[in-house]
C-alpha cells in the first residue's frame, strides 16, 4: 500500500504519513459473531431457499448485504438519543436536524421520512405517473420500484465507462449528458418528471459522479424546465472522490463540495442509514412550496406528523450528529481507504472487480470469475451463495436478479452487469475482518469451476430480489 496522508480537522494534509491506515476511533460496545461450520452454512442456505436476505443474522460472520442502517454509531450520537424530545409536534430534535439539513442541502422545505424509499413514495408517486418519464445515471432498486409503481418509465443513461468494468476512468457513475439530450427530445420536455442523479452511483458500482457532470446535468435541466433531482444517500463519500480526483477542487472541504452539489439540485432525497451513520431515518427536501405542501399532505396521512415524519426525537438528534460526523476529513480518509484495501487485495488475487472500488462497497464480476454460467443462470446468485457456504459471508446481487426484466415470450432480458456487491458497514469491521474476506475469496477461486448456475423457483412482482426464492441448477 502506498503512503497516504492524513488529513487535519480543516482538512489539509497533515505531516504524518504511514503505511498503515487505522481506525480513527475506538471501540467501546461490542456484540459477539457465532462462527459457523460450513455444514451449518448449508443448511441454512436451503432454509433461506438460497436467497441471502431470507438468512437469519444471527447465522452470518460477516455482514455485507447492506451499509444501509447498519453503522456503528458515535457516543456522541448515543448522547443525543438521550437527549432526544420526543414532543409530537415542534420538538427540538425536529428543529435540530431541519437547521442542519437546510444548512447542508440550502433547501428550506425538510420533510422527515422513517427512510429513503418513503420519501421516494411521496414525491415520484406525486411527480409519477402513466406517460411519465425518469432519467437517472441508474436508479437503484427501490427508485426504480417506486417509479414504475406509479405508473411512470425509470431510464438509466450511465456512461458507456461504466459498462466496462476494468477500466479506471474516475468518475464511472457520471449521466451521459449526450444520451440525456436525445431522451428528452424524443419523449418531450413535459413528459419528462424529473432528472435524478444518484450519488454516489450505488447500482452503477458504487462510482462518484462528478461536480462538472452535475453541472452539465443541472443546465440541461433548466434549459428544459425539467425537475432536477439528487439521490444524496452517499453525498459525502462522492464529495471525497471530487475533492481527490476532480482539479479545481483540492482545497475544498468535503462539506463545501457536497453543498455545491445540492445548490444545483432543485430537490434532493437521502436515505440516513448510508452516511447519515444511523440505523434508521430519511428526509425529502425541497426549495418548491407549492410541491412541499402537496408531498406534506401525504406525510402526514402515511408517515406521520410533519415534524417528526416517522421517526422519533431520539433518531432525529443522531440523525442530524451523523450528518456533521460524517464529513470529518479523519473518518472520510479511513472510509474510503478501507473500501480501496479490500478492493485492492481481492485484485492481487485475481478476483474481476468493477475498477476502481467506490467508497462503499467493492463489486465483484460475477459474469467473469464464472464465465460457464449463464446470465440465464444467474452467476451473481451463484456467487453470494458461495460466499455465504464457504465463508459466512452474506452479499447482494446486483445483477440479472435485482434489474433482469422479461420479453414477451418470457425470456430474459439481462441485466447490463452481473455484479454482487460486498457493501461496508460504516465503523463496524476492522482490517482482521476484511482479511477474512479475502482469504474466503482464495477458497471461491479454487472452486469457481465446479460452481453451477440458479433458477427462480417464486419472485414478487416488485423488488423480487428482496422475497424471492431460487434453487441450484
């Protein structure tokens, strides 16, 4: 590994420089892991009709379905759960967590939700519809379910970068501004609901967008009279890639970044579980009052009160610590560190990964380390079962599973990538843990031949990773 620096609290480097990247907390709480056998980790596999997330947590090593709602939180947090009002209307946590995410995003209409796809629901189900139209980098699973229930069409235009998973262009998860262009003139600027840039670029590989994109993607917008949206679930981690990888922006705090971002935005949606560092909590925020009120209304009948959305005083005070936490340049650097270690080591092993890593999760090609399956197959699912009988380790696919669709006939129509995803928990596992991941990825080499495809025994007609059940081919 090569030397890194540390950052000051200002966020300039400082004049420590080690090879080694540490943890920039210590641990105070821990809860134990119940180690497995592999015998065990197969018949839970059948129980679970081999499907990841039908698995018991208490049987898995190591977690790596998800970094959504899965962090470790602060002792400041913990304080401010204590701390937490929990007044039905006007509380103070409510009052708290408004100001910070004002002052972050700089839109003056907040409205609390209990997570992100709640306020996916309010506002793509209101701006949605029958002959409405969505354009997006890539829409991530439950974007997409709640557009298209709505009646509406999700489009994704990544770049064609992102397609080709080995190279190591910077900003894979950028929206192909040209392809933008020709969708709104093919469908027409009014049928057109709005522009939504994920950010980071969670089915795109975890990859940052950056901030010249969203500017190019903001002016298209404006000069359409097209809505402008961002998916902020992972903004502070993509305000890490520009600061680091974009030129004009190495002075820049992470925090400035992430502010430009969301000036160009006319709204933004964040989920808090990712890098608002809780276990639960979203918000929608808006500058338009007219669409406010509207999605308010619906809050209200379907989350809750409008000053507390869903959520409790005590969630509300973490939420809006997490929100300041996280942009501290220390935790920043050893974040995507962490990520980029995995990644790394999994490369020296000769495992295909989508390059470079992102900063929350590193994504394997599964379509290359079993080129004898089938995407009919699913060699994703193949994978995150192998993961989980060889190491206890539960992942995600994120591939001809979560996005494949169907022809008329029935056939399938595959995903662009079969990824599967090993998504960090933030300030959970330390390097021992990732090592463990490697080293199982040295036992998933060695047998990658002998390993056969799955079928879909049953699937929802919405999000049928979630429920679905599968069995070995």
């Amino acid at each position: 590994m090569n030397p890194l620096k540390t950052n000051n609290a200002d966020g300039a480097p400082s004049d420590m420089q080690h090879q080694t990247i540490i943890e920039p907390f210590r641990i105070k709480v821990v809860e134990p892991i119940r180690m497995s056998s592999e015998s065990e980790r197969e018949a839970h596999l059948q129980e679970a009709f081999y499907n990841p997330f039908l698995l018991h947590s208490s049987d898995v090593i190591i977690d790596l379905l998800t970094d959504s709602g899965t962090s470790a939180m602060s002792a400041e947090q913990w304080a401010g759960i204590m701390r937490g009002d929990e007044s039905y209307a006007g509380a103070s946590s409510w009052l708290r967590l408004e100001k910070v995410i004002q002052d972050l995003t700089g839109c003056p209409y907040i409205l609390p939700t209990h997570q992100g796809r709640a306020a996916e629901h309010l506002l793509y189900t209101r701006l949605g519809g029958e002959g409405k139209v969505f354009f997006s980098n890539t829409l991530f699973d439950t974007t997409r379910a709640n557009i298209e229930y709505s009646g509406a069409t999700g489009i994704d235009l990544p770049i064609p970068e992102n397609a080709d998973t080995q190279s190591y262009f910077p900003f894979k998860g950028n929206l192909d501004i040209d392809r933008l262009k020709t969708g709104i003139a093919e469908w027409g600027a009014e049928k057109v609901a709005a522009v939504v840039l994920t950010v980071t670029n969670n089915s795109g590989g975890g990859q940052p967008v950056s901030l010249a994109n969203a500017r190019e993607v903001a002016e298209v917008c404006k000069q359409n009279g097209i809505m402008f949206l961002l998916d902020a679930c992972r903004v502070a981690e993509n305000a890490y890639f520009i600061q680091h990888r974009e030129k004009g922006n190495e002075d820049k705090s992470y925090r400035d970044i992430a502010r430009e971002m969301f000036a160009l935005a006319d709204g933004a949606i964040m989920s808090a579980k990712k890098d608002g560092l809780v276990n639960m909590g979203g918000f929608l925020a808006l500058r338009d009052l007219e669409l406010a009120r509207a999605c308010r209304t619906v809050l209200i009948i379907t989350e809750g009160y409008s000053t507390y959305g869903g959520l409790s005083g005590r969630d509300m005070e973490a939420i809006a610590t997490g929100l300041e936490e996280v942009f501290d340049p220390d935790y920043l650097h050893y974040r995507i560190s962490s990520t980029g270690y995995l990644g790394r080591k999994l490369t020296d092993l000769g495992i295909p990964l989508l390059q470079p890593p992102g900063g929350h999760a590193v994504y394997i090609d599964a379509r290359m380390l079993y080129p004898h399956i089938p995407v009919e197959q699913y060699p994703g699912q193949a994978l995150v079962c192998e993961l989980y009988r060889l190491g206890g380790i539960r992942s995600c696919e994120i591939g001809s599973v979560m996005f494949g669709k169907y022809a008329e006939d029935g056939s399938l129509i595959p995903a662009q990538m079969e990824l599967v995803r090993l998504a960090i928990p933030r300030r959970v596992y330390t390097q021992s843990h990732l090592d463990y991941v490697i080293e199982t990825f040295g036992e998933i080499l060695e047998r990658a031949d002998q390993v056969s495809g799955y079928k879909i025994d049953w699937e929802p007609p919405f999000l049928r990773h979630f429920t679905g059940r599968f069995s070995p081919i």
